[in-house]
C-alpha cells in the first residue's frame, strides 16, 4: 500500500444515497417513479419528449435541495493528499448530480453525463444551465428552439471519455469502485481493466455489488462512514 500515488476511484449512486438523491436499483427498477425506458433511453424522448424533459427538470431542481455528503468530502481530501503527494486521484462517476464538485473535488470525469449540462441536437453543442428545458426552449447558441436535450447518457448510447477513463486506469496504482451495483456496462467492466492490468482493486458498498467476486477486498456499509475511513488509511500510509 505504501507505494499508492494515483487512485482511479468509479462512484455510482450509492455514494449519492445518504444526501438523499436515490439509488436506481433499490426502487425496483423505477427511477421515480418512472421505468428506465421512459426516460432514460433514446426511445422514451423520441416517444414522449415532454416527459423526459420535465423529469430531468425535476432532477436538476432537486439537486439545490441537497448537500455532498462525508463521503463525497472525503474523496476531495483525497484528492488534495495525493496531489501534495504528486500523485492524482481520478474521480469517474455514473452520477449525473454535481456533489463531487460541491464537495471540492477537481478532477472529475462524468461518464454518464451531467444534469447541468444541455445537448442541442440541431448545432451539436453543449452547455451549462441549471434551468428548465421545455419544448419551447431556445437553444442559447444556435436559437432553434424545442431541440434541446439533456446532456445524459441514456441506455443504448455511448458513455462519454472512454479512451481517456482506460488511461487513468492504467497510470493508477489503486482502482476503488464505491456505490455502484455492478449492473452497467462498461463502468461494471473497469474492475476487469484494471485486473487485466495488474492493479490493485477495492469495492466500498452497502452490499456485495454483481462484480464483488472480482475485487481483492470489499468493504460493506454506508459510504458516508467507510469512506472517511478509508482515506484517512490511505493518506496515513503514504
Ligand atoms: P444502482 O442503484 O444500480 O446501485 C447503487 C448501489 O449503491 C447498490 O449496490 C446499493 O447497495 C449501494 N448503496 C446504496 N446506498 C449506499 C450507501 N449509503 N453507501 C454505499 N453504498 C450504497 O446505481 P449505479 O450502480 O450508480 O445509468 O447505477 C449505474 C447506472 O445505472 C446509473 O449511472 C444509471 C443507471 O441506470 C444511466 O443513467 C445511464
Ligand atoms: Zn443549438
């Protein structure tokens, strides 16, 4: 462990749960009441785009009404230890909420895309807005109005920065997947990239995730109390 100087850490929503946003496999496979295909695959908006939009909505107005959690605080002392260290941790993660970077993280990689963020599917480009998008909405860049999207990666479609997440890999020396079933690919498959290249490998969860097998050590309970634990480990031994 002595040697630990880049960490790739994966999150999912689990280290999400205790500020209140919930978890997608826990509800029964309904995110809110709403099966996936609903809203979160390309066929729910080409069917019902209205609905898609106002879910969405609803999700972004959420996030002013929670707060980062001990976990998501902890990752950026983490990131502040190693990076004192020379090292650099690596913070992918499947959630599309912005807690890791209220919690004074940096580094972040949203591989499934960002609630803050809009795709305007007429001139192809992408910003930032907190507000809510209807049907009537006007792209701020191009003016087309009604086409804009949120900036979510939805089942059937591509995760964003692959190639970049398999480098870090790669340059890690510790890959830690914390809050995530194990259930969506490609992010279950990263403990197998990292195996395949001889890393170590640590899954922090509430229970074992479908993956759990494939990790060197598992740690259960709440990511509010291990993780704080963890790091306090990690930048002790160093
Ligand atoms: P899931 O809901 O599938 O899994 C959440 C995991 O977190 C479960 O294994 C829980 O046991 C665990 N968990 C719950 N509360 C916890 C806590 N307090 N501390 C630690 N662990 C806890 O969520 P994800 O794995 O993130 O994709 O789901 C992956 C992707 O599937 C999501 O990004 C989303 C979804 O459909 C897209 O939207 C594209
Ligand atoms: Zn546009």
């Amino acid at each position: 462990m002595s040697k630990i100087k880049n960490i790739v850490v994966l999150t999912g929503a689990g280290i999400s749960a205790e500020s209140g946003i919930r978890t997608f496999r826990d509800t029964g496979g309904l995110w809110e009441d709403h099966s996936i295909e609903e809203v979160a695959t390309p066929q729910g908006y080409a069917d019902n785009p209205e609905l898609v939009l106002g879910f969405y909505n609803a999700r972004r107005a959420q996030l002013s009404k929670v707060e980062p959690n001990a976990a998501h605080i902890a990752l950026a002392k983490l990131e502040a230890g190693l990076m004192e260290r020379g090292g650099l941790l690596t913070i992918v993660t499947q959630n599309v909420d912005d807690l890791h970077e209220r919690g004074g993280a940096k580094n972040i990689i949203h591989m499934h895309g960002e609630l803050l963020s809009q795709w305007c599917r007429v001139c192809d480009r992408k910003f930032k807005s907190a507000e809510a998008f209807t049907l009537q909405s006007q792209c701020p860049k191009c003016e087309s109005i009604g086409k804009v999207r949120p900036d979510i990666v939805w089942f059937g479609e591509m995760p964003y920065f692959m190639d970049t997440i398999e480098a870090h890999i790669q340059n890690c020396d510790l890959f830690v997947s914390i809050g995530t079933s194990g259930a969506v690919y490609p992010a279950a498959g990263y403990v197998q990239v990292a195996r395949g290249l001889g890393k170590q490998t640590l899954e922090i969860n509430l229970e074992p995730s479908e993956g759990s097998y494939l990790f060197h050590e598992s740690r259960l309970g709440k990511a509010g109390e291990m993780v704080p634990a963890w790091v306090d480990e990690i930048l002790g031994l160093l």
